[in-house]
C-alpha cells in the first residue's frame, strides 16, 4: 500500500522539521517535493552547542496497518549517511518515537566514466525492528499500536555533521 507517493506531488501530507535547535543546536532540515519525481530530505547537521541531528516528521489521522509486516522506502541507493525511520502512534508520549535504522544501500551504479547513475533501490524495515526511543536513548514501553499509527519521520544524527540530502520517491507499508 503505497502511503507517500512523491511522484505525484502527494502534498495533501504536510511535513515539518524537527532539529536540535529545540535543544540549542543549528542543524537545519527540510522535506520538500519535487517535480522531478521525487521527494528530498535535506538540510544540514551542525556539530556546535551540543546539537547533531535533524530530522522532518508528517502528522496524519490515525490509520490501521496492523495488516501489514513493515514500512518501505523507495530511494535513491547513494547514501554516505545514515537514516533512521520514526513511527509514533496516537498513544505516543510526545518526546517518545518508535526508531528503526534504514538497511544500508545493496549497490550503486556507476558509468563507464565514473560518474554516479541515479539508481532506486526498495528498502523494507518490519514493524518488530521499530524500537521506542525517547531523545535518543531507548525507553522502556509497549509496542507501538499499529492500528493507530498517526505520524512517520525520518532522522539523520549519530554525530554526522554536514550537508545531507535523501531522494525518496515513495513510501509504503508491504
């Protein structure tokens, strides 16, 4: 069931950045859909006053995918940076997230000149790898309510400082 389809401009789902500014940092991010087909997660990690990540989230109303196994992603497989996923259910403590890593990419095209080929690749993330996190550090809590899921984010931190920027042209539970 495809949820997020940046290939159509599915901009009927707002999203917002959430940055360690809340804490004093200056890194800075942004989820902005594309004509060319595709969404962009961007912006830029800043190491100084104590910050390190970034992250955008889309709130919607409570829906049921307690039919399905897990969450994916279509990107682009060119990542030199690590994401995270965040799920929250209506039950969710504000501060309070379901984290799980994105698998890293299975393989990168290259052409015969050495140039990097634009190249999507699917990524699945099950349910049972979303563990509940509370700024960062994991917490002990029930399993999320998959029959009430209501927001998804997506996170780059883990002391990665720097420009970032991940292509997704669709998002999806399987």
């Amino acid at each position: 069931m495809i949820f997020f389809d940046f290939k159509v401009l599915d901009a009927e789902k707002p999203w917002y950045g959430i940055n360690d500014t809340v804490m004093g940092g200056l890194s800075r991010s942004k989820m902005a859909i594309l004509p060319f087909g595709y969404g962009e997660f961007s912006g830029h990690v800043s190491l100084a006053n104590g910050g390190g990540f970034a992250s955008v989230r889309c709130e919607f109303t409570p829906i049921d995918v307690s039919g399905f196994t897990g969450i994916y992603l279509e990107l682009d497989s060119e990542r030199d940076k690590y994401y995270k996923v965040n799920l929250k259910d209506v039950g969710t403590p504000q501060s309070t997230v379901y984290q799980a890593p994105m698998p890293s990419p299975s393989h990168q095209t290259i052409s015969a000149s050495g140039t990097r080929i634009v190249s999507w690749q699917r990524i699945d993330i099950p349910f049972s790898d979303f563990q509940p996190q509370c700024r960062g550090k994991a917490v002990s809590r029930p399993g999320i309510v998959l029959s009430q899921l209501c927001s998804l984010g997506l996170v780059i931190g883990a002391q990665q400082s720097g420009d970032f920027a991940l292509k997704i042209k669709e998002i999806g539970y399987y």
